[in-house]
C-alpha cells in the first residue's frame, strides 16, 4: 500500500513548507513559534486539542494545529497500518448502521438525552458502563448512526452546526440553492471514473472518532482508493452517494448507547436504502 502524506498547515506557517516536506526539529521549533505569534497552538505545546470523551467541547474554540492527510491506493488498512489481503466491503469487524434524524446530544445526572428532529428526547444510558465519560451537560450537535445488528445500539458523534444541518436537509430531501462541498466531491469522483463504495468509521483516537471514505474504479471494482476523513464529512457524502455506513463493532459496543425511553422506531433512514472542530467526537 502506498501513503501519500501532505501537512495540512495554518496560513502563518504555509510558506515554510512544500507540500510533501516533513517537519524537522529546528523547522517545527520556527513553526511553533510563528503560530505562538499568530495566536495558535502546536501539537506538544502542552495542549492537545482534542476534548475528553465523545460528546465534550474544545477548551480552547480558535485553537488551529496541522494535521496530515492519508491516502490509500489498493487495500485499504482499516486503521490498523496493515492493508488486508483483500477488501471486503461485508468485513466481520464492522456492523451497518443507519443515520437517524437526531439533532443534538445532552448529558444529563442518569444518562444522556438524544433530542430528535420531530422533538422527541431519546433518554440513554451507556451500553458499557466501565468506560469512563466524563460529564458535559451542554447541549451538542450531533450525527447519530443506529446500529443494524439488532442491538439498536445508537452512537452520537458530536459535529459542528453545519455538517449536522447539511445532513438534515439531505435526509429530508430539501433541496439547498447552491453545491455543497459534499455535492461537488461526489461530482468530482464521477469525473474521474470512480465511485463512492463505502464509508466506515474505523477507530477512536484520543477520544476522537477517524472514518475512511472507500472509492471503486468505475469497470474495475477490484481498484480502489481510501480517504481518512472526519465522520461528519464521510457520513455526508455516503448518504449522498447512498452507500453504506459501517461502524466498527468495538467502538459501537464500547461507546454506544442504550435506549431506555422511548424506543426510536420509524425516526431513520438506512444508509444503503436512499465548521468546526479538528475531530468528530
């Protein structure tokens, strides 16, 4: 498998750097001090960035860090470095899922409250109790994806206001005035004789979710390229392209989420029947 690696960089610090370079020691220390002066924070300045735990919010809102882009050629990995043999879209270690209408994520003292479109409230509670969460009673936008095994295990991925919106208007088939980014990358990968196969969130890093979007060669199924990009832009273009979401089974059962009242019949679409923090949680 071949890995491309491109450095997304802030505006500040763009021009130190080409776009297949590596950050070096005394580079990175020049860097982090442009970003000090711009007002930023770098990865190892003592702050991460990311949250604790899936539905909890940044500490610092305008903090910016780079953060490379991987693309796949052949097997894709699955998030585990090593590339199978083969591609099995039907792979034993992930379930599929169906996007619900949810709109945002609340923790409450007994649980967590799922507020749907139709504004019903789904109270929760954690499918595994011995994963640690920590508490955030502010509301958050979310993507909820419903389990299809039969566990109706449910797994709320906290996004911004945007990708949430846009997700809505496409399940509800409303129709928006101008191409969203999603429309034109699914435009773009026709264009150059591909098609979007699958999507799968694939694993949980430092409490954030990562997902990998999955495109075939249009006459040659065998040829395929992935994407890591963050879930709410995955899960977007696979409703688009009508293809199915799958979730890895760990995560699902270890961050999922049980429903206790009311049950959340008829509020979904499946996923094969049809800005801004750096990481979805």
């Amino acid at each position: 498998m071949e890995v491309i690696r491109g450095p997304i960089l802030p505006r500040c610090a763009a021009p130190s750097l080409t776009s297949g370079s590596r950050i070096g020691g005394q580079l990175l220390r020049r860097v982090r001090m442009r970003r000090r002066a711009c007002g930023g924070v770098s990865p190892g300045d003592g702050y991460d960035g990311v949250s604790r735990r899936f539905f909890g919010a940044p500490t610092q809102q305008h903090s910016t860090s780079f953060w490379p882009v991987f693309c796949s050629y052949g097997s894709s990995s699955d998030g585990d470095g090593a590339p199978p043999a083969n591609f099995d879209a039907s792979g034993e270690e992930f379930v599929d899922s169906s996007v619900m209408e949810a709109v945002e994520l609340r923790c409450v003292s007994d649980g967590f409250v799922i507020r749907m479109r139709d504004g019903r409230n789904l109270r929760c509670v954690q499918n595994n109790p011995r994963v640690l969460r920590l508490r955030d009673s502010t509301p958050h936008h979310a993507i909820v994806l419903k389990m299809e095994d039969g566990s109706d295990l449910l797994l709320p991925i906290i996004v911004m206001e945007t990708p949430s919106i846009m997700l809505l208007a496409a399940l509800r088939n409303i129709r928006i005035p101008r191409p969203t980014i999603y429309n034109v990358v699914k435009e773009m990968t026709e264009m150059m004789g591909y098609t979007v196969r699958l999507v799968r969130i694939t694993e949980m890093v430092h409490d954030a979710y990562y997902s990998r979007l999955y495109l075939a060669k249009i006459g040659n199924e065998e040829e395929t390229i992935s994407f890591d990009l963050k879930p709410s832009d995955a899960i977007n273009i696979a409703f688009r392209c009508k293809v199915p979401i799958q979730v890895n089974k760990r995560i699902a059962y270890n961050n999922g989420l049980k429903v206790i009242q009311p049950k959340p019949t008829g509020s979904y679409v499946n996923s094969d029947q049809i800005q801004y923090t750096r990481l979805d949680k």
